[in-house]
C-alpha cells in the first residue's frame, strides 16, 4: 500500500471522487494523507485546469469534464512518480477529450511523472506523443507489443 500511496497516481474512468469533500480536499486529500505540504503545486494545478474558481463547489456542482479535471489534478497532487489514467476521456465530448489528454501529458511532464494511459482512443493517444502499446490475450498468454 506504501508503494502505492505515495508513488502511484491514479486517474479513473468516472473521476472517482468523494461526493462530499470539495473540489480542494478532494485534491489535497492524498497529500494530507501522506504528510506533505502540496498546497502551492495544487493551488498551480487548479489555475493551469481552469478550476480555482470551483475549488469550493462539491463535485455535484461540476460538469463532467470538470469532475475530470479534479479527479487528474487529484492523482498529481503528491507529485507521484507515475500516473496510471484508466480511460481518463471515457466520458468526455471530443473537444473535452483534446483539452483533458493535452493537461494530463503537460500536466505529468512538469512533475517529471510517468504517465501510463489505458484508451480505446488509439487516435487520441497518438495526436499526444504517447507511445503506443498493444496487449492481445491468447488463452493464458498475453502478448504485449509496440504498435508500429
């Protein structure tokens, strides 16, 4: 769980976060968790995504792409050494898919973090600059391989 909890962000197909802390806590809750003083980097992530407005609002009160956007800056905000987004544009419009991918890489590549993405969206993930990898299931094999 260590492991986990302090080098691993995670961003999750439905954003994931808890419906009754707001915008902030969601996004400092894991650095709290770990002792750490994030608050200049997270008060930096909300500006750069467009949310320092909503810091207060619960997330009932934002749009999807908004919930989103919370839920990247929530898995960068104890600056992790690798971010693990599950389908992190699943539910968003093309226009959101574009802006939400395009915070994500800028967003890890300023932390200096690893960023590992599961879509559908081969297209999307290649407009980006991310390397493309294939895994293909074959009984009890799985065979992983770089798309050319």
């Amino acid at each position: 769980m260590s492991l986990r909890a302090r080098h691993i962000g995670v961003v999750l197909q439905t954003g994931g976060l808890l419906a009754s802390l707001s915008v902030i806590d969601n996004v400092l809750l894991s650095p709290r968790l770990l002792g750490l003083d994030a608050r200049a980097w997270v008060d930096e992530m909300l500006e750069h995504l467009g949310l320092d407005a909503l810091r207060h609002r619960l997330p009932a009160a934002l749009s999807i792409g908004q919930r989103q956007r919370v839920a990247i800056a929530r898995a960068l905000a104890h600056r992790p050494a690798l971010i693990l987004a599950d389908e992190p544009t699943a539910s968003l419009d093309a226009e959101q898919s574009e802006a939400a991918m395009r915070l994500l890489c800028s967003l890890t590549a300023h932390a200096g973090t690893g960023l590992i993405v599961v879509s559908h969206d081969e297209a999307l993930l290649v407009r980006h600059g991310l390397a493309l990898l294939r895994c293909d299931p074959h009984g009890s094999e799985t065979t992983v391989g770089v798309v050319a």
